[in-house]
C-alpha cells in the first residue's frame, strides 16, 4: 500500500470540483462540456400545466410534476420526478410548503438555499402569463426505447416578468442508463441577473453551468445572479454533464464532534461508485490528520484500513467501526481522512476526488452558547432568557459557570452593567442544554435611549480546559426595549340609558402593553358634558381597584355602580341629562407610564341618565288563521312591562294588511281596560273582535299597540306593536292568497298549489306564461290549481307567471316570478341593499334567497326583543315582529325601523315612522333546516331631504387589491364633515375630509358600515352600506360605473349596444379561466326584449319598454365559485334621450341620531327630484321583489309629488 502525499490537484480542467461540509462528500466528477448546436423545439408529447405554490398566479409562481419513466440518478442520489418551475429551473424536490415566492439563490452551493437538488436554467423572475390566457408552455416528450430513452421537457413562450420585447426558451435532457443530462439554450432576449447552476439535494454540493473553461470562453462564462441572455447565445448552445464511463469511487466519513484522548468512538464509513462501471475489491484507509482538505498533508495518526469486495456501479455501501484517539494526541482542532481505494486497484476516470473529510474533531471542549431575549421588558422585571450552550468538541462534566452583562453595543466593556450572580449550568448530555436564566433588569435602564443588548460570558474564570477560549460570549441578536408600564383601555361596553337609583352595568378591558409591572391600579367610570373627560372636573360614577397589572397583560372588569346623584369617588355628582361616559385607567396618576395620553376610552354616542320609567311591550299575540267579514276572531295577547317602575296603558287591536301594524289600520278593538303593571309582571287580554263587513278578501295580519295614543312616556317607544299572520279573510271580492312559488330544482319532483278566498261560484284557475311557454317539465293543473312536475335542465332560469282566477262574474290575478335552479346551489341571502324608504308612507319589499331546498322562513337574527306571535285554527299563523329595540350606532343591530314588520314568508312591510340609516341582521332557513344569515341595509327619508349623500351602493373589493370609492352628496353647505361608523376595515382608511374610502384591504370578510356627511348648517344625512371584501382571486364580476353597476342605457326599438356601438358583455375576473364560467339571472327581470347569453355574459335584444330595470345575475365557474352582483339598465322611449344617472336616496335631519334631541330642520331643499324613482331602482334590487306594480307605482307618484313640492 502507498499513501498519496497529494490529492488536491483537479486533473481536468472541466472536472467540476465542489464545495464540503460536515459529513463531506467527495466531490462528483461531472464532467462539463459546452457545444453548439441547433435548436429543434418539441412538438407532440405532454403539455403540463403548473400549479400556484405561493399567493400569485400559477404561470407567474407555479410549478408541475413530471414522472421520470426510468431510473436515474442526479448527484448519485436516485430521483423519480423531475418539477418543472415557471421561474426558469429545475428541481427534484416539489416546491417546499409555505407558499414562498422562490427567487433565483444568490450563493450556489449553499445549505441555506429554499430549493435545493435543482437545475437552473434560466433562473429569474418569468413569466408565462395570465392563468385563463398563457401564453408559456412546459412540454414534455420521451424518445427511444427502453434502456436508451430520453426524457425532455421545454419551456417556452416566457416572458421575463415586466420587460416588454423579453423571450426565454429552453430544454432540460435526462438520459436513460448514463444519467447524463443535458441543458440546451433556445431563444431568449433581454433576460438579465439570472442564475445557472446546479445544486445537490442539501445544498454541499453544486457548481456554475457557465463556468470558465475550454468550452466556454470570456463570452460564455458568468457566475450565478449574473448570467443574461448574452451569454446563453446562440440558440442550441447545450451544456452536458455526464458522469465516468468507468467505476468511480467516492467516501463520506461520519464521526462524532469530540472525544478525549484515550477514549473510543465510532465512525460510519460509506465508499459509492457513481460510474457506469462495477468496481473490484479494494482497500479503503482511515486516518487522522490536522488538514481540513482538501489534500491529505501529513497524517497524525492512521486508524487502519477497511476493505471492500468490490461495488457494482451506481451503488454503495456503509460500516461503522470503532477506534481510539490515541493518548498521545494533545489539544487540538482534527480531521478525520478516508481514502479510499488506497492502494489504486481500481481505474478510475481521476484519483483526484478519492479523499473524504470529515468534522473538525476536537479532543477537547469548546463551549460556545447562543442567547434568546424577551423583545421588550421593563425596570425590575426578570427576563426569561434562555442560553443556547453548547460544546461543539469533547463532551463537559463539570458545572460551567456564567455571568451576565446589559450592554448598549453587544461588545462587552467596562462600561456595561452587570446583571447580578447566575447559578451554573449543568450540560446533561455533555454537548448541550437549553438553560432558562432569570436576569432582572435594573431600575437604572429605565431611561435607556436604545435597545439594550444581554452578553452571557461563558466560564470566566478558565475552569473548562478549551479547545478555543475566545468564543466564549453569547450576546443577544436583536436588543430589549426598556420601557415603563404601559396602560391602555381596550374595550368598553356601556348601554345607552342609565336609571337614577338603579344599577348602571359595564364592562371594560384594560391591558399594560409596557414592559413593566403597574401596581396599584385604580380604574374610574366618568361621566361628562364634554367628549374630553377630566378626572377632576367631571362627575364619576364608579372607581375599581387596587389591580396589578404584568407586562402584556390584560383584566377583564365588570362594575354595577347604582347611579345615584351625589358625589361618590371625587366632588363632583352625576346629573340628569345627556353625558359621555368614559372608562379611566389610572384615573389617580399613581403609576409612572411610558405614555400617559392614552388611558381613557369614551363610549361612542352619549348616555341618558333619566328617572326610571316604565317600558310596555307586547310578547304574545294569538289568534285564528281563518275569518271572514262579519264574524268574530278571537285574539288573545300578552304585554308585560320591562321598565324599571310601574306603570298603567291602553291597548289596540288592529287588522293591517302587512306585518308592519300601526295605528291607521283597521280597528279591531279598543278596550277601555287600562293596564297597570310593575316590572317584570305581564298582563293579558282576551277579545272576541268582529272583523269589518267592508274587509276585502286577502291576506291580513292582526297587531297589538301598547299605548297607541303615546300618552305614557316610556323608556324606549319603538316596541310597542306586534302582529301575527298570515290571516286569510274572505270579504268582500275575489283575492289570491298563495305567497310566491318556491324555486323548482332540476330533477327534484316539484308541487305547489295555489289558493284563492271569495266569489260566489267555483273557482276556475288558469296561468299565463308570460316569458313564453311554460318551463320545460313544469305543467300546470287548473282543476287542482297546481303547479307540477319535474324541472329540467333546459329550464333554469327566472319564468314570469300570471296566475288567474275567476268565480262567476268575479276575476283577479296575480304576478309571481317562478325560478329553476340547479340543486347544488348553496343556500344564501342575495345581497344586502334594500330600496330607501320614505318616512310616514307605506313600504312593501319581499326578501329573496336562493339555493337549499325551497320553501324558505325568514326571521330576525336574535331579535329577543321583537316577541312572538302564534296561531291557532285552521290554516297556519306565524308570528312577525314590527321594529323593537334599539340599537347602539356604529354596529350590526337587528333593530328594524320602528313601524316596519317582517313576516315568516320574506316580507318586509309597514310604514317607517324615523328617518334614519339603518343596519340589521336576517336569518333565512330552507326545508332541511340550513340556514343563511344576510346583514341588510335600509335607509329611510324625509320627503323634505334638504341633503342627500348620493352613493347608492359600494362596490366589493378584494384583498390585496388597491381600493378606492369616493362618496359623494347633492344639495347642502360646502365644507362637509364626513365620519364611518362600524369600521375599522383591516387595510383601509376614511378620509373625513374628502369622504374616501381607500387602501388595500388586508382580511376578507363582510363588514356592515354607516357614513354619515354633515354639512357647516348641521345638516347631515346618513347611509347604510355593506362592504364585501374577497379573498385574493376569488371569482367577482366587475361592475360597471365605477362599481355602481348602472349599464349602459337603451332605447324602445332599437338594438341593444354600448355608446360606442360595442355589444354589452358582463364580465369577471378570478384566478380561473374565463371559458368556464357561466351566467345566470337569479333576482329581478332584465327588460323586456333582452336576453342574458348563459356561457359568455352577452345583454343583447331589443328593448321593447321603457323604464328603469333593476336585475341580481349571478356567474359560477368550473371551480363552483359564485359570485352575484346588482345591475340596472334605463331604456328610454324610442324619442327621449338618455337619463342622468340615477342618485341614490338617504334622510337628511338636524341630528336624528344626537344624544340631545333636537328639531329637524325643515327648509326646502333644491337636490334631486325626480329621478329618485330610478335611484330607489337601482339601489334596491339586490335583496328585494317587488310584490305588486300597482302599489309601486303609487309610491312612486307619492314620491314625485313630494320632491317637487319641496323644489
């Protein structure tokens, strides 16, 4: 045997040599050669569609997995999948999870690299275009026959991501049985900073592409992150790597980190041949040295040799042997060196990479240790620091002390503050310990300007014999912020009223987001005429404490003060009257705070501190679901007083035709009975009441009004009625009485009847289709008045239905809007803009939903206050309730306007009685008992709006979109003062000045706001919005006019087009393909002469009405994504010109909403008149039908004659 005094040199100059670590790899002779050939782009084969690996599109950031159809070898490791990325690389490694953008590696190899085993190309940010639309390819071919196959896979098409006239094309070659791999360059242009290189599966070994070398001239070679399209010239330069034709031998040594010497310890060896060829038997050398390698240099000590009979090629194998350090080895840094074949009884293609290193190996300790600090902490706090402390050589036995140091520089000097005694710490195994330090930060760092660095020293004293005493510091990466106590109110949640001698409950949240302790905490609850609270000169109600309070702590308060009106924790009593309330922490100044300002959290709108009152409502109404005129229906009712004193009132009973009772509807009963009750005690009564001869036939609803003249002052007046139905009454004429149809679903068995009340003969049922014919599979029975059958596909849409009756000379009719819809569709609640309301006048909408499985019942979301209704008789009752409660400004309320009532079946009727913005939730639930919950919003006018905010509606937005909508008002006194209320929206800010709402929303959700603009006379009006925020490429159809979905406008008799001529197409955007969506329309009718296309969203037709059309479509795409969205189109006569654009509607008062009452300012105003019948339109459609044309357009006059007066 003969030891090789020197194995560093590289025998060819384009033998790749490579980078080690601990355990070291000898490095794999690829062998790298330039050529120029031509480039023959693929045709047939695979094309492979990437996959989204991080948040952007999947041909800009994605990649795909293509199977390798043979074995073969990368880096003497065995791979099955070669992952093509968009980027312009390689890997055989999937994209690593975490959703990373994967930029090209500024070091190759590097352990540190997110990617690893990877071939890159042309490594930058590419791209191949839009998802629906590439314009990239990745394709995949294999030729040959089994033993000699070759796998390729072109990119092609890419685009370098935002430079104009860009190109990138390649190809990657795997060859069956030599593993070789070729690179081949197709046209590219201005390409640039790229990388192309290779790198092993961890990241120890890998090289350039372009390197110098005899194949690659100064015009060639470039380093990774610095290779362009000039270098990759001309198209069909191929890089080929390819491995040894003969056997290969290559050794990896796996030892410990230290031992003594003296002592045993044991050691992996693994010899590989990664050449084509198998390898005789052979001997393999272990020896101890002081090089790190690359050459052997002089041994230290040689362990002995290993022998290995023979290895078949592309294989290896491993031992694990046992040996000594010897005694006489001193102090010292070490290496273990396997060479192997060491006598040269193998040939192989070079000799040069037959050395592997492995450690260092020390024969001593070496500690060194790493620190963990808390980011923030304050004076007299104990940090919790954990030191990292390890010995990197031989393991330690004995206690290794510490000590501590707070530094401004992490350099430790004499100027830096020692941190008290530390115990020693034991390391359990002798390599290492995680030990958890309690340091206490000195009162002196209380005024540090900076961050303050922690240094532990590690064995000062020497104690530990080392192999390196000079890295014996662990310091601190980043630095401790000192800060004093922090206070801060978080929440605070207080009612609107207040009871002078009654408990006044509240809660509050209050944290220390300082770095210190607080002790001695007290928290008062103030009351003041002001919105700026003083602790000295405003009255408090309420004082809590002592409370202590940790760093990043929070506490939960809970107070029931009696209101009473006599000072109590200061000098000064609470009153009567309006007040803000307001929580204080620290109200007496005993804590020293980093920030003192902010300490107090006011509730939103002012209190009410009044004398108990009484509070009359009705729970219970129960009656028959059967009459008719001229007989008596039995009504029974329960009303109980929720006021805080006792009190006496009056009842009415009233029959009203929607659910919404009040006082002008037909009198019932007007008992002389008055009521007295104390809190809680209910009452009831019991009626037989005659229902008027003169009652037409319909569908009613009964109501009780608790102290209907407004002559007992009450705590709150808006929940004093409550009304049950429905009511059939047969009186006078013919009336249909069916609510509308229930959608049909596709192959589901369908029946609903109709019924009607009244007449003097049978009944004889017809229907009209007034669309056309009938749905296919839908018929009609006229002797059952039934519609039947089995909807089929063809069928899916919104069919218009005219339903007739007739009993002898008598005969009516009603519209119903029928719908098809396929089973799949989950159940929801359109959307959420109901059309404006004018105070004092009746108002009728019905609520639509779609998906489940029909029919629906609606209800308040946890409407606790609004009562119950029940029915007994024949027939079936439902309870509805009619505006309860109030809600406080600014949130989500399931307050409805006092006046209006929701029945079981979706309607929303009544007369509001207060103008106002409002906000409240609904509940609709299907016949398997799955339920949807919408946030709907109202607004409802004064007819003598002096100023009106003329946004209709707010478009959605999407995350990580930029988003902006603008508000805007009619009429009123510049400058405007606008406010949000119900906010904040992550990511978005509103503007007070100007009435914007901009930003890039950061977290989709659905978020239920007020805006209110006031203008410098105090004039202000207030609108309801609901802002939809989506998730980042979700399916959403844009909406025309700037997000407020008005179309384009049309006219009677002529075709249907854009203003420039273009055809109107709806369109959306989403991450899928455009191909794969499809429209439909779900609420509302388009006009008529216009159809929706279904597979691309074209409005086409001619118009043959005039009028304003408001219509819900809805699109759904391959991925069952939906999204919906409210539009309108005007058609004018065939003479008049085109409309403005429609406003919306609002309430304009002298603050409504204000804690002091005050009057409303009636002054005529000059805004919008009488185009507000379209404005109702187009803001309304999205959660409404209209239930009969004749009641809308009396509403419309209403309006008219209104607004013109007014002018």
């Amino acid at each position: 045997m003969k030891m090789r005094p020197l194995l560093g040199g590289v025998a060819l100059a384009t033998l790749v040599g490579v980078a080690f670590g601990s355990p070291v790899n000898a490095q794999v002779p690829y062998l790298v050669t330039h050529s120029l050939g031509s480039w023959t782009p693929l045709s047939g084969g695979s094309l492979n569609v990437p996959v989204a690996y991080s948040s952007f599109p999947a041909w800009d950031e994605g990649a795909v997995g293509i199977q390798i159809p043979f074995e073969f070898q990368y880096f003497g490791d065995r791979v099955t999948t070669i992952y093509a990325f968009t980027n312009g690389f390689a890997s055989f490694d999937p994209p690593p999870s975490g959703g990373s953008v994967l930029r090209p590696p500024s070091v190759v190899p590097s352990r540190s690299n997110l990617v690893h085993n990877f071939i890159g190309i042309m490594w930058q940010d590419l791209d191949g275009g839009p998802d629906d639309a590439p314009v990239g390819q990745i394709r995949s071919v294999v030729s040959g026959s089994p033993g000699s196959r070759v796998m390729t896979v072109q990119w092609s098409g890419f685009l370098r991501f935002g430079v104009v006239g860009s190109a990138a094309s390649f190809q990657v070659r795997l060859f069956e049985t030599s593993n070789r791999i070729d690179v081949v360059m197709g046209p590219n242009a201005l390409v640039a900073n790229a990388v192309s290189a290779v790198e092993n599966g961890d990241g120890t070994e890998g090289f350039d592409l372009f390197s110098r070398s005899d194949t690659c001239d100064a015009t060639c070679a470039c380093a990774p992150g610095a290779c362009d399209s000039a270098h990759w010239q001309p198209p069909g330069r191929t890089v080929t790597l390819t491995l040894p034709e003969g056997a290969e031998l290559l050794g990896q040594v796996e030892g410990p980190s230290g031992v003594f010497p003296g002592t045993s310890f044991d050691v992996r060896l693994t010899v590989k041949n990664v050449g084509q060829k198998s390898a005789p038997s052979f001997v393999s050398r272990l020896y101890l040295t002081d090089a790190p390698g690359p050459a052997l240099g002089t041994p230290v000590h040689d362990f002995g040799v290993v022998e290995t009979l023979g290895l078949d090629a592309s294989s290896s194998t491993s031992v694990t042997r046992r040996f000594t350090m010897p005694a006489s080895v001193g102090t010292g840094v070490f290496y273990l060196a396997y060479v192997v074949d060491d006598d040269d009884d193998v040939a192989e293609a070079t000799d040069a990479n037959n050395v592997a290193f492995g450690g260092p190996l020390l024969t001593a300790p070496d500690l060194v240790g790493s620190l963990v600090v808390p980011a923030t902490s304050g004076p007299g706090e104990t940090l919790d620091v954990v030191l990292d402390l390890r010995s990197t050589g031989a393991p330690v036995s004995t206690p290794v002390a510490l000590v501590a140091y707070f530094s401004e520089d992490r350099a430790l000097d004499t100027q830096d503050l020692p941190a008290g005694p530390i115990d020693p710490v034991v390391l359990a195994d002798g390599f290492s310990t995680a030990a958890h330090l309690p340091i206490v930060v000195p009162a002196s760092l209380a005024s540090s300007a900076g961050p303050i660095y922690l240094i532990v020293e590690i064995d000062p004293d020497d104690r530990v014999d080392e192999v390196d005493d000079t890295n014996n510091l662990a310091v601190s990466e980043s630095g401790i912020t000192i800060t004093r106590a922090d206070l801060t109110v978080d929440a605070f949640d207080a009612g609107p009223l207040a009871f002078a001698g009654h408990p006044y409950p509240v809660s509050m949240t209050i944290s220390n987001t300082g770095g210190a302790s607080a002790s001695d905490v007290y928290v008062c609850l103030m009351a003041s005429e002001s919105i700026l609270i003083n602790t000295f000169s405003d009255a408090c109600m309420a004082k809590v404490g002592p409370i202590r309070l940790a760093p990043a702590s929070t506490a939960r308060l809970v107070v029931q003060p009696t209101v009473t009106l006599a000072a109590t924790c200061n000098a000064v009593a609470p009153e009567l009257g309006d007040f803000f309330v307001a929580a204080v922490v620290d109200c007496d100044d005993r804590v020293e705070e980093a920030v003192e300002t902010n300490n107090v959290l006011r509730r939103a709108d002012a209190i009410t501190i009044r004398q108990p009152a009484p509070d009359f409502v009705p729970v219970d109404i129960e009656t028959s679901s059967v009459t008719a005129t001229g007989e008596t229906l039995p009504v029974q009712v329960r009303i109980a007083n929720l006021g805080n004193v006792a009190g006496a009132t009056k009842i009415r009973l009233v029959l009203s035709d929607n659910p919404g009772v009040s006082k002008s509807d037909v009198l019932l009963d007007a008992p002389s009975e008055v009521f007295s009750l104390s809190p809680p005690e209910e009452g009831s009564y019991r009626a037989w009441a005659e229902v008027p001869a003169s009652l037409p036939s319909g569908v009613y609803y009964a109501g009780v009004l608790v102290d209907p003249e407004d002559e007992v002052a009450e705590i709150y007046e808006d929940n004093n009625s409550l009304a049950v139905g429905p009511i059939i009454v047969e009186g006078n004429g013919l009336a249909i009485v069916s609510p509308p149809p229930p959608p049909a679903l596709i192959d589901v068995p369908y029946t609903r009847g109709f019924a009607a009340v009244g007449g003097l003969a049978a009944y004889a049922w017809s229907v009209e289709w007034l669309d056309g014919a009938a749905p296919a599979g839908i018929t009609f029975d006229a002797v059952r008045a039934e519609l039947r059958g089995t909807a089929e596909a063809t069928a899916v849409g919104r069919h218009r239905l005219r339903v007739r009756v007739a009993s002898g000379p008598l005969v009516t009719e009603v519209d119903y809007a029928f719908v098809v819809m396929a089973p799949t569709v989950d159940l929801s609640v359109v959307s959420s803009m109901l059309p404006p309301a004018l105070a004092g006048e009746t108002y009728r909408v019905e609520l639509v939903a779609v998906g489940g499985v029909p029919p629906y019942t609606w209800r308040l979301t946890n409407d606790a206050s609004s009562g119950s209704g029940s029915s007994s008789g024949s027939g079936s009752g439902s309870g509805s309730g009619s505006g309860s409660g109030s809600g406080s400004s600014g949130g989500v309320s399931t307050t409805l306007p006092v006046g209006l009532g929701l029945s079981v079946e979706g309607l929303l009727a009544g007369e509001p009685q207060l103008a106002n913005a409002y906000l409240f939730s609904v509940t609709v639930e299907d016949q398997l008992g799955l339920t949807a919950t919408g946030v709907l919003s109202l607004d409802v006018v004064e007819a003598s709006a002096s100023m009106t905010i003329e946004t209709a509606d707010v478009a959605d937005a999407m995350v990580g979109q930029p988003y902006t909508i603008v508000f805007r008002v009619s009429a009123g006194t510049p400058p405007y003062r606008w406010s949000l209320e119900g906010g904040p929206i992550p990511g978005l800010v509103f503007g007070e000045e100007n009435g914007q709402l901009t930003g890039t929303p950061t977290v989709a959700g659905t978020y239920p706001i007020i805006v209110q603009a006031t203008d410098s006379r105090g004039l202000f009006d207030r609108n309801a919005y609901v802002l939809d925020i989506i998730e980042e490429g979700a399916l959403r159809i844009v909406l025309p006019d700037n997000g407020r979905g008005a179309l384009p406008s049309g006219r009677v008799g002529m075709p249907y087009v854009a203003g420039d001529g273009q055809p109107v197409r709806l369109t959306a955007t989403s991450n899928g393909s455009a191909a794969d969506r499809t429209w439909s329309l779900v609420g509302g009718l388009l006009p008529k002469g216009l159809e929706l296309e279904r597979s691309t969203g074209l409005l086409q037709g001619t118009p043959t009405e005039a009028g304003a059309t408001a219509f819900i479509v809805e699109v759904r795409d391959a991925r069952n994504d939906v999204a919906r969205a409210t539009l309108v189109i005007q058609i004018e006569d065939g003479t008049s010109a085109s409309g403005s654009e429609p406003p919306s509607s609002g309430c304009s008062c002298r603050a409504v909403s204000s804690p002091r009452p005050l009057e409303r300012d009636a002054r005529s105003a000059s805004g919008p008149s009488d185009l507000l019948w379209v404005g109702l339109l187009y803001a309304s459609v999205v959660l409404f039908r209209s239930i009969r044309g004749e009641r809308d357009t009396r509403v419309a006059r209403s309006i008219r004659k209104t607004r013109n007066e007014s002018r």
